[in-house]
DNA sequence: AGCGTTCTTGACCGACGGGTCAAGATCGGG
DNA sequence: CCCGATCTTGACCCGTCGGTCAAGAACGCT
C-alpha cells in the first residue's frame, strides 16, 4: 500500500478536470461553457473562436475554463459525443421496425436532416478542419457507425429483392451523402427562406427511395 | 499629371506581388511555390501548412514567397480559382450536348468525380474551414455556378418530361451532393482499394440517374 | 469560527507563424 | 564593365492565443 505524500499547495490542481466529481453548481457552469462554445463554433467555427470568446459568452474568467477542462479540443471532443448521441436516438427513433429496408432507410435519413437542420450548431461542429489529431479522431469515430448501418440495412433490402445488386458500401455513402448535402445547403440558406424542415425531410425521403429503386 | 518621386531605394518593393511582370524563370518559380503548397494543403490540410512549409518543400527561403504572393491566402485563392477552371472545363467536355437533360447531367456528375479523385489535391481544399473572409468568399464563389447549371438542366429535363417535377434546386443539390460525397469517400480510402475511379464514375451516374427518375 | 474543498480570477508565459526588410546575388542589356 | 531590374536570403518583429498558476473568494460542514 504505497501513499503518495503531496504537499498541500501542490495538490489543489493535481486532479484533472475529466475525473473530478462537480457539485450540481459545477456541473452547471460547465454546461454553460459547453453551450457558449457550440453557439460560437457554429457561428464562426472552431479555430476563429478562441477560449477567451467561450468564456466571455459565458461570462466567466479565462482561466476557469481549464477548471473544466483540459484544453480546447477536449471541449470540442465532449460536444462532438453528445450531439452525436442524440443523433443516433433521434435515427433508432424515426425508423419503425416492422417495415422494410428501404423504409427505414429513408426514416432515418429524413429524421437525420431534420435533427440537423433543428441543430445547426451540431452540424456546424462537422466542418471542422483535421490539423489537430484530436479531432480528427473524434469526427472519425461517429461517421463510418451510421454508414455500417445502413450498409446492413442495404444488405437486407437487396437479399428482399427491393434494392438493385449494387456495391451495398456506394449506396450507403450516397444516402449519407445526401444527408449531409441537403443538410447543409438548407443551413446555409442555399434552399430559400420558404422550404420548411418537414418539407426537406420528406423531399430526402423521396431523393433516397429513388436513388436506392 | 502627377509624377510621385519614390527615392530608389525604398522603391524597390513598391510593386504589388500581383501586378508584376515576372520573368519566365519568375512564373516557373512561382509555379513551384503553387505546386508544393497543393500537395502540402492536401496533405495537412491549410492551417496546418505553415509558409516555412511550402517555401521549404519548394528549396527557397521563406522571405521569398512575398515576392510572389501577398498573403498565404492569396495563394489559396489562386489555387481554388485555378482548379476551379480545370474541373469546369472537364465537365463541359463530358457533356454530349445533342443528348437529354438526364445524360449530361449524370455525365457532367461522374466526370466531376473522376477530375476529384484524379485532383485529390484540388479536393482538398474545398475542406478549409471558413474563418478567413478571403477564403470564404473564394470557396463560395464557384459552389454556385455549377449549381445553377444543374439547376438549369433539371428544369429543362422536367420541360421534357424526363425528371419528376419536384423542386428543381433541390435536386440540384442532391446532385452536387453526390458528388462530393462520393469524391470524399474515395479520396478517404473508405471505399476499397479494389474499386477503380471509372468504375466510381459509372456508378455515381447510375446513382444520379435513379435518384432524378 | 475554523478548515478543507471547490471554484474563480487575470496577469503572465512562451510557442508559434504570418509577415518585414536590409543586404546581397544574379541576370540581361548596353 | 556598369547599371538597373529581378530575385533571394534569413534574422528579426510582433501579434495571437492556448495554457499556467498564485492568490483569493465562496461554500459547506463540524
């Protein structure tokens, strides 16, 4: 049983901001730094928005982010996993499994762009460029989930006959693709002030049926 | 008509980098510049690529490039707006003009994936993060155009009875959407290293042509 | 009140990288 | 050879921003 003796002083910052135990005022102040970092990368993105504007917005000292957390692409990495989370929920939500394939399919890529588009700082979090390892990671890990989904989804409608015998892994990429695409230009204005989120959902739900038909 | 007398000496830089005439041994060194910054954006990405990086990649010494480009941007500019070009003029020369609506623009889309995978290095830099206005603009400025096209071509086909008459820019988008999606995965390695790029070609026109039937 | 813990502050540090510029090399023409 | 123009060098400058940390405030428990 070995202890390790740490003068007083030097302890106070030795524990590292993943593995404290926050009280509820903590975990709370952490919440708001989280949510003035997304509203900000949305806004500007993630390497115009400096540490000092997230403490602004949320109207603490600089310093006390590191309280927190660790450095500025933990951040990142935490908003990144929790977004992504209630992605997936919303996906498992909007695909109803008493259907077949291609509905599902389509479910899920329609209930993807409305989250997106209801969202638009998670998305924008998606834009990130890849310079920092961390990050790079991170963006890494979620994407190719959702795609071995629907894989196995365009697996099954081809063995029930209702998708062409095409390279399953292209037409996952197409739907993701579309996802993203349409998702994108609706967040960047590119579709007109008039089109609503219902109606692009079910405008992707239509662009998939066909493209998989 | 007014005469400004600049003392010689501090005339000597007074040429904006753009506006100067530069020897045949000046373009080629200026083309080398251009080259090693490409490969280095492709490869790291564009705020990962310091000046130093270039300029060392190319055998010259940092202070060099400001003879040739004002600013790291500049540059950029310069390479989207090149490749930009080339990619337009790939696309013109895929499209058969005495054929429908529906082949060209497919045509148009598999040979936009081709020039992307052959250009990994051109794709790259449609991955910029946006932070600097300059290179905002400069990556705005040709997503539209092609757009438009498409736009124009699916209007046409929906005249003829060929595309279903849905909103056109919205398939529009879909199509561009393809595009890029099939471009990035290919460039990402996440489609195979069996496939081939004219095998990738066709099957984003078969993807294209179902999704606009 | 005292004490330990959590939280908070903001001046400071140092690495980084875009950009500067004086000095000098090279080239081409007369 | 001389001269003017083009090109080249690399030490230096300076602003930026992520991260540090000593000092102190606030809180909760005994």
């Amino acid at each position: 049983m070995t202890e390790v003796s740490v003068p007083s002083d030097q302890a106070k910052n030795a524990v590292a901001p993943d593995a404290r135990q926050h009280t509820e005022h903590g975990r709370e102040r952490k919440q708001q730094l989280l949510d003035a970092a997304a509203e900000l990368f949305a806004d500007r993105g993630y390497a115009a928005t400096r540490i000092a504007d997230i403490c602004q917005s949320a109207g603490v000292a600089k310093g006390l982010f590191y309280w927190y957390f660790p450095t500025k692409s933990a951040l990142f990495a935490e908003l990144v996993r929790t977004m992504r989370l209630r992605l997936r929920r919303t996906q498992a939500q909007a695909m109803d499994p008493l259907t077949d394939a291609v509905t599902r399919i389509s479910q899920g890529a329609a209930a993807s762009v409305q989250f997106m588009a209801e969202n638009a700082a998670y998305f924008a979090l998606l834009d990130v460029e890849r310079s920092d390892p961390t990050i790079a990671d991170v963006l890494k890990e979620g994407a190719s989930v959702y795609l071995e989904d629907v894989c196995r989804l365009v697996e099954e409608g081809q063995r029930a006959g209702l998708i062409p015998d095409d390279k399953s892994d292209l037409l996952a990429v197409g739907v993701l693709g579309a996802v993203s695409s349409f998702s994108n230009s609706y967040r960047n204005g590119r579709l007109g002030t008039d089109l609503t989120v219902d109606e692009l959902a079910a405008f992707v739900q239509r662009w998939v049926r066909n493209a998989l038909a």
